[in-house]
C-alpha cells in the first residue's frame, strides 16, 4: 500500500507523515522530492521551495494586469513564476513523484494525489485544521507576527488550490477526493497519525 498525504499550510501534515512511516516502519518521502525536483531543474531546494509554496499577491496580479505603468505598487518580493516555467516544474515533479511511487511509503505533498491517481492499493489523506490553529503553528514556527502568519496560511493555501485546479481539473479542498481526512487541530499530530495507520492496517488483507 502507498500513502499520500495532502495538507493545508500549517496543520502539521509533514509531522503526521512522519509519524505515521514511524509506526509503519514505512518509508517517508517529503523533503527529498524537492531536493529531486531541484536537481533535475537546475535549481536549488530553496528557490523550488518559494516557488512551491507563494501565492501570486494582489500586486502581482495588478502589475501583470497595468505593466509598468504604475512602478510604484510593485512590491519587492520576487515576481511571480512565469507560466511556462511554472508548467515545466509541474512536469519534473509528475515524473519525480511517479518515480518514488513504491509499497510501503508516504507521500507527502507535491501534488502527490492528484499524480498518483486512483491507482490501486493507495490510500489518499488530507490533513486540515481551523484558520486560527494553523495561524499560531505557523507563527510559532517562524517566529512571526500572526497577522503575517495569517496572511501567509490564506496566500498558500490559495496556491495550492489554484495549482491543484490549474494542473489537475480538481478541487483541492473537496473531501470526495481523498479517502480520509483528519483535523490536527482536534486530533493533534499523534492521535492523527494513529488514525491513519487504523485505516491502513484495517484495509490491509
């Protein structure tokens, strides 16, 4: 059996991905796609990572909409990756995902469901928790004000369902795609991941 994990920005679901290969004894595959992705895209894990993980701003739509015309509301952050460039990261990350398709792992991130499909044998998680939950991991893991935590969970998530809708016709966030879907911020990371393993030793012959 293969696990894939999809999850919103700050409910924890590479903890739980890690904590359910643990009790498995499964192999977990997270970071290592984006290093792979980086490799074959001549880039390096961080700017694959910013990448990944920004959602075009107000500004950035509004520039690309006047051009140049008004200089004065570009932001510094870095532009938003160009289309064409964008769908060649896609690409690479289908094939890097296909090639770590294996028994006995969890895939976490990446796109992986959409990818993987409704291959045989695989179990679809999502994991999820409330807006003001995920807000404080985050900015407890970064150390940042919550107004900016916030600001960073709605723009990723907002990525994430965008590229999910763009690449794969699907909705991110709709319960029917996935097998199961577990709230960290009810269940905590530990008693998700347990959950988790129930389900695949219960489908398990």
């Amino acid at each position: 059996m293969l696990i894939t994990i999809s999850r919103e920005f700050g409910a924890c679901g590479s903890l739980v991905g890690e904590r359910v290969a643990e009790l498995l004894g499964w192999r977990l595959v997270d970071n290592q796609l984006v290093e792979e992705v980086a490799r074959r895209a001549g880039m390096s894990e961080r700017e694959v990572k910013a990448k990944e993980e920004r959602a075009p701003t107000f500004v950035e739509r509004l520039s690309r909409a006047l051009a140049a015309a008004t200089p004065e509301l570009l932001t510094p952050d870095p532009v938003e990756l160009p289309e064409a460039e964008e769908a060649r990261l896609v690409k690479i990350t289908e094939q890097v995902v296909a090639d770590a398709v294996q028994d006995h792992a969890v895939l976490v991130g990446r796109a992986a469901t959409a990818v993987v499909g409704r291959r045989e044998n695989a179990l679809h998680v999502r994991v999820v928790g409330p807006v003001a939950y995920r807000t404080q991991v985050i900015s407890e893991r970064l150390g940042i004000a919550l107004e900016e935590a916030a600001r960073r969970v709605r723009d990723i998530d907002a990525h994430r369902a965008r590229y999910h809708r763009q690449y794969y016709n699907r909705d991110w966030a709709d319960p029917d795609g996935y097998h199961l879907v577990v709230n960290t911020g009810w269940l905590g990371v530990e008693r998700a991941a347990a959950v988790i393993v129930a389900a695949v030793r219960k489908a398990q012959p």
